[in-house]
C-alpha cells in the first residue's frame, strides 16, 4: 500500500486532490428560501462535516474557508470532461455567493442569482429542490483516516455550481487498494471497447458525446478560419492586381488623358489566376489602348487642351465605351 501511494505521488499521507461533491445528503437547497424580490436564494449549503462521498471535513478547514467561498461563482453544471481546464463559458454563470459563514458546523451562504437565469432557477429551488444540489469545484488538502479521507483544508474554491446530480469523486484510497488487491492495471490493459459497453454503456455514451461536441467545436473553427484566409486571401490578390496596374500604366506611353477610371477598372477586372496571367492581359489592354490613341486623326476625349506631337492630326475623339468597342473586335 505505501509503495502505491509513493507512485501516486502521495507525501507524508497528505496531499492535494480535486474535490466536486455535495453535501446535506447531495440536497443542498432543503433549507433553502427563495427572496424573489432580492434575486436571492438565501440560507443554502456549501459545506458540511461528511460529503455525499463519505468525506470528513474537519471543523478548523470548514471555518477557514469562510474567505475563499465569499464572492465564489456559481454555474450551471460542472465543467464537461473536455472542458477540463478551460475557461467556463460567461453564459453559464447564474450568480455568485455571499454572506457566507458558519452555523451549526456547516458552511452556509446566500446566492445572488442573475436576472436573466431567475426565471428557470428560483421555480427548481422552490418547486424541486430535491432534484437539484450545489457541488463545490474545488481542491482540498487530504489525509487518510482509517478507511476515510479528511480534508484538513480548502485550498482553491473555483465555483459552487447548481447540478442534478452532485459529482461522485472516487476516493484516491479506494482506488489504490483496488489497484493492489484486484489487478485493475492489468485489468485496464485487456480492457475492449466491446467490454466497456458492456459494463459503462452510459459511459461510452458520455465519451461519443463530449466528443462529438469537441468535433463541432474545432469544425467550426476550422471553417471560420478557412473564411479568414479566403478573405485575407482576396484582400492581397486585389491588391497586387492595383499595384501591377499602376506600375504598367507608369511604364505604358499613354498620356494621361488616355487614363481614364473606367479604364483603370477595365484593367482590374481582366481574367488570370496568375500575375504572369494578369500582367500579359493587362499589357494587351494596354498596347490596344495606345494603338487607338496615337491612330491618326483619332483624339482621346479627356485630354482638355493638352499638345501632344503624334495627336496633333488627330481630329475626332474616342471615348472609353468606343475603346471597349475596337478591343472586343479585335479580340474577336
């Protein structure tokens, strides 16, 4: 036995474990008053001198943990097994506690319940009170007793939540001595799948559940990232197209009356999944554009009265629509 508890890193009999339990019989609220005025259920159970599993609390640890239960929050049901570790989703939240103190031996408090959660919690701690409990989430110092675990002290409270079934920690002692007496390590190693469902059914089921859930979650992400580059992705293809347009109308040997934004835009908008793609139709627009503007006795409209040596002949005008006209035929 001791050498089980040195591999379970267990020092001196004492040590830190994870505690989710209930207390009063796992029936928290039977003492409970409903202040519907106040948002308040007050007079309800956080810790007691035995917990739901068996657990002795001494009476030092309980008047000590006045503090730590003070303003602790309170959520809808424990954390899911794949939630373990993350931060508990804001819209679980119901309230929090106060006004906590000891009477009788016991732990007691107030909830201060949330405005938008009143309407489906005061009706449970009214009308059903013995189908609901409070189970602390927490972490507590630990010795064994006998065939007992004491916790001597409350180390960390993360939240006092409203559950329909108080959690059921299995005790670190038992589970050493079924290690020892029953060969469980070996038993884990030959256990199936086939054997599990057997045996836990409703545990496979809570395991495909938590993990279809995990599944959704990281498709979704999954999604909205793919979302994210398709834009980013957008974003900087549109960007190169305008920075390549500017660079060959620089190069290009229109004048500026010739530039017009409707050319500019017909410009953007020319097909290729490359910039090489892009650029040969862009640089084919272009050479086009300069073939009609320089023709002989043709003037670009847009050019004011600006002097140009190979448009001084020029004597009609073309607009952006005829341009558009000439390349399609050309293109024909």
């Amino acid at each position: 036995m001791k050498e089980a508890l040195k591999k379970a890193g267990v020092k001196g009999l004492r040590f830190t474990v994870d505690l989710k339990e209930s207390f009063d019989g796992g029936k928290p609220l039977r003492e409970a008053t409903v202040d519907r005025d106040s948002n308040i259920i007050r007079n309800v159970c956080l810790l007691a001198p035995v917990s739901k599993n068996n657990r002795i609390y001494t009476p030092q640890g309980i008047a000590n943990s006045v503090k730590l239960f003070e303003g602790a929050k309170a959520f809808a049901n424990h954390p899911r097994r794949s939630e373990q570790g993350e931060v508990r989703d804001v819209r679980d939240l119901i309230g929090k506690y106060f006004n906590i103190r000891v009477e009788d031996g016991k732990l007691k408090g107030d909830l201060e319940v949330l405005e938008s959660h009143k309407s489906w919690v005061f009706p449970l701690a009214e009308q059903a009170p013995e189908l609901v409990g409070l189970s602390i989430n927490a972490q507590g110092k630990v010795f064994r007793r006998g065939e007992q675990e004491v916790v001597e002290s409350i180390a960390l409270v993360r939240s006092v939540d409203l559950v329909s079934e108080p959690a059921a920690t299995l005790n670190l002692f038992e589970s050493l001595s079924r290690q020892k007496h029953s060969s469980s390590t070996a038993e884990l190693e030959s256990l199936t799948l086939k054997k599990l469902r057997e045996k836990r059914a409703e545990l496979v089921d809570e395991i495909r559940r938590d993990d279809r859930r995990l599944i959704e979650r990281l498709q979704k992400e999954n999604r909205q990232l793919k979302e994210r580059l398709k834009q980013l992705g957008a974003r900087d293809w549109q960007l190169t197209k305008r920075e390549l347009r500017e660079s060959l109308l620089n190069s290009s040997q229109l004048p500026r009356g010739a530039i017009t934004e409707t050319f500019k835009e017909l410009l953007i908008n020319v097909g290729g999944e490359t910039k090489e793609e892009l650029t040969e139709a862009m640089q084919r627009l272009i050479a086009d554009r300069e073939s009609v503007a320089f023709r002989p006795g043709v003037r670009v409209k847009g050019m004011g009265d600006e002097k140009d040596e190979r448009l001084e002949h020029a004597s009609s005008s073309i607009d952006d629509a005829t341009f558009i006209n000439a390349v399609k035929k050309g293109i024909r």
